[in-house]
C-alpha cells in the first residue's frame, strides 16, 4: 500500500508551463523546515531562491534558522489566510537572520512565484499550507 502513496505539497517537484521547476514543501513547522533543508543539501544544485510565507502563530524564526543557510534568495509573501503574518514582518526577521542574503517582498503568492521562477533554476515554495493551496490553485495544480 505505501508503494504507491501520494502526499502533495510533500517534497513535491512540478514543472510550470513556463518551464520553470518548482518544489512545492508546506514545510510549516521548525522540523518540517529541517527536513525540507536537509533534502535540499542533498541536491547538490545551486542554492534555490526560497518563495515564503507563513501564519503569525507559527515558529517562523524556528522554520528560518533551518531554510535561510540552503537557499540563495528570497521572496517574501502573504498566503491568503487572515492568520498570514505581514510579510514585511518576514522579511525584516530574514535580515535581522541573514543579513546579506537578498530578500523581497512581493504581494501575492502568485507575484512572488513568477519573480522567484523568473532568478532561479529552481523555485521553492514553502512555510504554509496556505501559501502551497494559493501556489497550486493559481498554476491550476490541485491536491
């Protein structure tokens, strides 16, 4: 039975119709990000520029401290929750944790991901369930 599970938005690699890759990783919680990062060490490929947003009540400096050493650059955005935390509040703690990695804030998911595609070989989109929902609704992806 588990030969054959699906888990989306799991260490989910798509292909965009731009031709752009993406891995999609809800990655919400400090041992989610871990586990996200440590499977991106393990790609041995550039740095990937990391698409971000996360809910206000979760550990955002926990799921943080583990992505922001594997990834080149960063997009900060709101998920279309009402819990969203500002992602101008996101991107300020991502200076405060990584000073000199480059970090922007773009309004919406679908913003960020287009700016993200448009930089880097490969794109992750991680730090809500939410921002994943927004990501896959908006490239006609569905769970």
């Amino acid at each position: 039975g588990l030969k054959n599970v699906r888990w989306p938005g799991r260490l989910e690699h798509r292909r965009l119709a731009s031709g752009a890759e993406i891995v999609l990783d809800a990655a919400h919680n400090p041992a989610g990000a871990a586990a996200l990062a440590s499977y991106l060490r393990g790609l041995k490929t550039a740095k990937p520029t990391l698409v971000f947003g996360a809910m206000r009540d979760k550990d955002v400096d926990g799921m943080l401290a583990a992505l922001l050493p594997v990834v080149g650059r960063e997009v900060v955005t709101r998920p279309s929750n009402p819990r969203a935390e500002d992602p101008e509040v996101l991107a300020a703690r991502i200076r405060t944790l990584a000073p000199d990695l480059d970090v922007q804030v773009v309004a919406t998911p679908i913003a960020a991901l287009t700016q993200a595609t448009g930089h880097s070989a490969l794109t992750v989109v991680a730090g809500s369930i939410f921002l994943l929902g927004d990501v896959m609704q908006e490239t006609g992806a569905s769970f």
